[in-house]
C-alpha cells in the first residue's frame, strides 16, 4: 500500500493558533489577542453589510473596481495596481507561492511575523529567520543573510508582535540591497496607527522599484477581521501574476460593500488612532510604573516584556483569572513576553488593574 502524503515541507507546519477568544466559566471576556480595533467596525460598514445581504445570491465583482477605487481615493494610489484579497494572508499566500515554491529561499526578521514562515513552508521554500538587534530587524544581518537561491525577503513594519517601526531609510537600504530578482514584500497591517511623519508604509517604495509589495488589511483599525478583507498595491507586472492565479471571486459581496463604506467613513482613522496614542501611551506607562519592560510600539498593541518565561506565563494565568485574553508569544520565540491589544479606555483599565493586583501579591 501507497500511503497518502502531501510534499514532505507541509508537515513541517505547525498549525496557525489564533488569539483565543473564550475561556472556560466566564461570561464576560475581554478580548485583547488579536489587535481588533478598539472600537469595532464603523458604523457605515456595518449598515452596508446588512444592505449586501440583500444581494446575497449575486456573484461578487470578481474585480472587486468600486473597492479599489475607493481604496485609491482614500490612500492616493492608482487601483489597476491595487489587487484586493481575502484578508491580506491570501495575498500574502499567492505571492509567496508564485514567488518562492521547492529550492528557494524566504528571508525574514527572527520576530516576525509568524505566517511567513508557515507560507514559505507550504511552498516549499527554506525559511531563514535573520536575529534581530534589539528586537528590531537588522538590514546589514538580513542582507548577508540572502544567497542565489533567496527569492522573497518579508518585512513587516512596523512589526507584529514586537510593534517596532524600523525607519524609512533603513527599509530603503534593504530593498536597495536586494537583487531586482528578489520580491520584497512590506506588510503594512497597522499602516494607519503610524503616526510618524517620516514613514512610508511602501506607497513610495512600490513606486519607486518594480519587484516591491505594500499588503495592507480591514482587519485592524477598520475592524473587520470577521469578513476578511485585505489588499496590496503592487508594480504592474505582480498584479498581472496575481490577476492569473487569484479565486475569481475571492472577496466575497458584504466584505466589499463594508471596505468601501469604511475606508469613507469620516474621522475613522483620526479617532482610532488619537484613542490608540492615548491609551498605549497611559498603559505603557502604567505597566513601567509596576516596573515591567514596555517595548515601544508604533502599533495599537503593546509587548509587555516579563524578564522570564515563569514570571510571563504567571501574568497571562493572573489575568485570565480576571477574563482578560491577551496573547502568548512564545511563539515568535518570545516566551518572557505578552502582547496586549490597545482595547476600549475601561478595557485597559482592566489591564492596568490585573496586572498591578499580580504584582503585588508577589507576581
Ligand atoms: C493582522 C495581521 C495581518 C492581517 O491579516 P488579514 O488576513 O488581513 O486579517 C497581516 N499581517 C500582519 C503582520 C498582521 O498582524
């Protein structure tokens, strides 16, 4: 008998976890795992999903043109280079499989993020995770770190789960380092939280070579990660790659009805993100004051750093006690870290509360 096996680099993936969202005999769960934003989808999104379902039996655009074209309204862009997808991980999927595949290489930052590793898997490519200085990417490593067989280089900025932002110039050395043959794909997930003068989530970077992707996603500050809904802005030649391998129909109808109204609801990223610098700022500081590392974050997140891997998990059980989800990062090979979402003001709060209590009964 011929066992049934898929290529061998499958099962070398560990199965993505989610942020958790449930715990046992509690009722009122604060949800702080997975970087929803704070205040949920806007209002108009969720009118105009409720309209879709109206229309439920019709195909979707599989062009997805009024969605890319409100997207290109809102960001500057031009939408014949803005290909849309079902979350930003499909994207993420479909370059990395058309790009990469058996005896390639991926090259990415050591704390990254964690999907480019499982993708490259699945496409068969050698992932090599680059040591980061101080939990930030290291151009000059991740250079040396590219051979002749590296095709795809992943960077996420800022970054998930650290939140650091790498400047602008150095994300401008590492492309200008790479072979023209090497895709670089920027992941701008939390693009919009950025409130720096000087960065360029990739709109500049794509223009300016022709082998760069910028992938962004409805998921965070648009709070929409329950439709899946994502895009990326991309020279010519890759949207016509994508446009061949691509679902015909792989954005469905209400998630593109909620992307348009959202990116035009007014003062959705104005608010987002003034409640974002607010409270990320008063919980760093509160959690220093308890005498926790805070890594400094450009993100609506926080990497609480506990010194050791005992004292961390103890924190995530203290505050689960209080039906606080936050998330585990030993998975990014931080294991005496916790990330903690940016929730509501009363959700921080909460935070603050839980762990000052785990401090001082001897946490
Ligand atoms: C949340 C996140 C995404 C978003 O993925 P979607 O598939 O669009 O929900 C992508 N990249 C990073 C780094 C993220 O943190």
């Amino acid at each position: 008998m011929n066992a049934l096996l898929p290529r061998p680099s499958i099962l070398t993936i560990e199965p993505y976890v989610g942020g958790e969202s449930k715990l046992p005999g509690v009722n009122r769960i604060i949800k702080l795992s997975s970087n929803e934003g704070a205040f949920g989808p806007p209002p108009s999104a969720q009118e105009a999903i409720i309209a879709a379902a109206r229309e439920a039996h019709r195909y979707p655009d599989g062009g997805a043109t009024r969605l890319r074209e409100a997207i290109g309204t809102r960001f500057g862009l031009d939408p014949a280079r803005i290909v849309c997808g079902n979350g930003s991980d499909e994207l993420i999927a479909y370059l990395i499989l058309a790009y990469g595949g058996e005896g390639t290489e991926l090259v990415m930052p050591a704390h990254g993020f964690v999907m480019y590793d499982l993708t490259g898997r699945y496409a068969g490519c050698r992932v090599i995770k680059v040591p980061e200085r101080n939990l930030m990417a290291d151009v000059d490593a991740m250079l040396a770190a590219v051979g002749p067989r590296t095709k795809l280089v992943c960077l996420v900025n800022p970054n998930n789960p650290t939140g650091a932002l790498l400047p602008r110039s150095e994300v401008q050395r590492l492309r200008a380092g790479l072979r023209d043959d090497i895709l670089l794909i920027l992941d701008a997930a939390y693009a919009e939280y950025v409130t720096d003068p000087d960065y360029d989530p990739g709109n500049a970077l794509v223009d300016a070579s022709g082998n760069t992707v910028m992938t962004r996603t409805f998921s965070k500050i648009y709070g929409l990660g329950g439709l899946r809904l994502g895009w990326a802005y991309m020279p010519p030649q890759v949207a016509d790659v994508l446009a061949r391998i691509r679902g015909p129909f792989n954005v469905n109808s209400a998630a593109m009805a909620a992307g348009i109204a959202a990116v035009s609801e007014p003062g959705w990223i104005e608010r987002s993100v003034a409640h974002n610098e607010e409270w990320r700022a008063k919980l760093s500081e509160g959690l220093r004051a308890l005498g926790i590392k805070v890594w400094p974050s450009a993100c609506n997140f926080i990497l609480a750093d506990f010194g050791d891997a005992e004292r961390a998990k103890a924190a995530d059980a203290s505050l689960r006690a209080r039906g606080i989800i936050v998330r585990a990062v030993g998975g990014y090979a931080l294991p005496t870290c916790l990330r903690i979402t940016i929730g509501t003001a009363e959700e921080c709060t909460l935070v603050q509360e839980g762990l000052a209590a785990f401090v001082q009964n001897g946490g």
